[in-house]
C-alpha cells in the first residue's frame, strides 16, 4: 500500500481509501465491521463517511448509521489511532437534517458533536464540508448550472464563516484537519485566499467525482492541485458501478444500486458506448473492467486517495488489489483514445 499526505499537513493516508455510504441499508453492521477489518489488513488506514449516509437509498430511518457502524467498530477492535478517519458535515437541502437549512455555525456545530458520538471518537481527522451553501455543479447538476443566479457577497461570507467555525474546531481539539466535497476551482480558492489572510485552517483535501467517464477534475481543480497542494479524494471512481460493466445492454443486477434509481442520473444511455469501450479494453488485456478503472484513478498526480466501495466482499477485494495493476503506457494511450471519442457521455 502507498501512502501520501493530506495536503500539507503531516497526516498519512493510504492511496485506497475505504468508503462507507452503503452501510446501514445494502450493508449490515456485521459486513461492515467484515470490511473494516479486510481493508485494514490489506494496508489501508482512511476511512471516509458522512453524517448523511448512508444513501443507498436516502432516508431519515436510517441516516447516521454509517456513523454508528464505524462507532462500534471502534469500539470492539480499539483501533482509533490506527485509522484516519473522514466525516462531513451536510450542505442544505435534506429536510430531516437541520430542516434543510443552510450551513450555519450552530448547525456546524451540532453536526460535529453527533458525529463525534456516533462514532464513538472525540476527535475526527478530516472533517469537510459535503456541498456549499451556494450550490454546484456535481451529481450531473452541471446541465443547469448557472453561476450567474449566486450571490457573491453571501458566498463570501459563508465562505469566512465556515472557515472561523472550523478554526474553533480545530482549537478544540475535535479535527485535525479540514477539507471540501463537491466544489468548484472558485470555491477552493476563496477558502485559501481567506486562511491565508485570517490565520485560519487550510482547506487540505477536495472530494469530487472522478472517473473514466467524468474527468472533470483534469482541468482548473488539477493546476489548483498542484499549485496548491489541494489533493482529490476521488469518489465514485466506478461510476457507481457502471465501469464494472454489470448494467450494460440494460442488466440490472438484484441488490445492486439500480434497484433505487439512475444511480444518480449516471444510468443514462448515453453512458453505454463509452462505458462499453473501457469494460472491452480491460477484458483485451487481461483485467478485470473495476480493477483497470480504479487503477487508472491511482495514476493521476493530483490524487490524493482513491475512495472505494462495496456491498460485497469479493468486490471489496478487487478494488483494493487494484493498487497492484500496472497500466501499460499501451494501455493507458488506448484509455485516452476512448476518453477523447467520448469525453463526457453522463
């Protein structure tokens, strides 16, 4: 397993990052603490959740046992020092969290602390906040994205007031480190303009989607990465699900994500040619299609860790070998041939 750092801070993370967001509706507690413990011992040392998950599907009943899942976790193996752990705190827009209300210091504050119990920790590692105030362009929103209908003065002070929330988490002691979900090149910048003019924590991370079949992340947030030391906390690196190649020709696999929906407007037929073409060169070269996607993710310099996910355990193991897939140069010309033909087909 390879390790880097959590933008510039000192914490070290493995490049495989264990995601979460199925735990508590596809997921038991029992195979959550099974994959808790495999991925451990295959080296991986990050875990990311949220207090909204899981999602799979969303619903008040079971929002924050994802939480609780790592929480007993904890609880029974006494490894908290041994895991860098990842939460966030929810943007507006679900009623049964804060009455959808936007992100506010109270709220800020009353997420943190049910976190903090559910997960049965007194402090977090990384805490970051799941989507902005002002909205944005992921979870295919970018269709009807329009920057011109914000307010900039409100963006502005949300951005200081989030930023002097965290301050006071950090001083507490609660989170070592901060980061962002869902933003834009804009918004990461505003956040470093004003730690760096307040004395305030620096943003280390940004979660978005990335994947073969979005590649979004390869322009502004890639120079603010290296510019800016802002590293990608990928998720969705399988297109949730799409690049394993299990719905194409119209398969819907029992207990899979397509029994609650579009798997988040990504089940669209435009996807079937391109996410065809990646399964077919995998399966030329010997891969298995999810290993050869992921493994692509774990070959851009601006990522930081690869988030992934599983109902299953032998999916589980697939996702966390692909660390071990070398991606011939051949190869990995052969993907960008495909991306270039069809560069944004969800």
């Amino acid at each position: 397993m390879q390790f880097k750092k959590l933008g510039r801070t000192n914490i070290d993370v493995s490049t495989i990052c264990l995601g979460t967001m199925t735990w508590g509706t596809q997921n038991t507690e029992a195979e959550a603490h099974e994959q808790m413990d495999y991925a451990v011992a295959q080296g991986v040392n990050f875990f990311d959740t949220a207090e909204l998950y899981p999602v799979t599907p969303l619903s008040a009943e079971t929002q924050g046992f994802t939480e609780n899942y790592i929480g007993t976790w904890f609880a029974k193996t006494g490894k908290r020092k041994d895991i860098v752990l990842a939460t966030k705190v929810a943007g507006p827009g679900r009623p049964y969290i804060r009455g959808a209300r936007p992100i506010d210091a109270a709220g800020m504050k009353e997420a943190l602390d049910g976190s903090l119990k559910r997960l049965r920790t007194d402090y977090i590692d990384l805490y970051q906040i799941h989507w902005p105030n002002r909205g944005h362009f992921h979870w295919r929103m970018y269709w009807n994205f329009n920057a011109y209908r914000q307010d900039t003065a409100k963006a502005v002070d949300d951005t200081l007031m989030i930023l002097e929330t965290l301050d006071g988490f950090v001083k507490a002691g609660k989170v070592r480190a901060v980061g962002l979900s869902n933003e834009s090149a804009w918004g990461t910048m505003k956040y470093l303009e004003f730690a760096e003019k307040h004395g305030l924590p620096r943003m280390a991370t940004i979660q978005n989607e990335y994947n073969l079949l979005y590649r979004h992340h390869d322009l502004d947030l890639a120079e603010v990465a290296r510019h800016e030391d802002v590293g990608l906390l990928a998720y969705s690196p399988l297109a949730g699900g799409l690049l394993t190649g299990k719905y194409l020709d119209g398969a819907r696999p029992a207990g899979s994500r397509a029994d609650f929906g579009d798997i988040g407007a990504r089940l669209v037929p435009s996807q079937e040619e391109a996410t065809r073409a990646y399964v077919t060169l995998a399966r030329e070269n010997g891969l298995d299609p999810a290993a050869m996607a992921l493994a692509f993710c774990l070959t851009r310099p601006f990522m930081t860790s690869v988030i992934i996910g599983a109902t299953k355990m032998e999916q589980l193991k697939v996702a966390i070998g692909s660390k071990d897939v070398n991606l011939t140069p051949e190869l990995l010309k052969a993907i960008e041939r495909i991306h270039r033909k069809y560069p944004l087909p969800m």
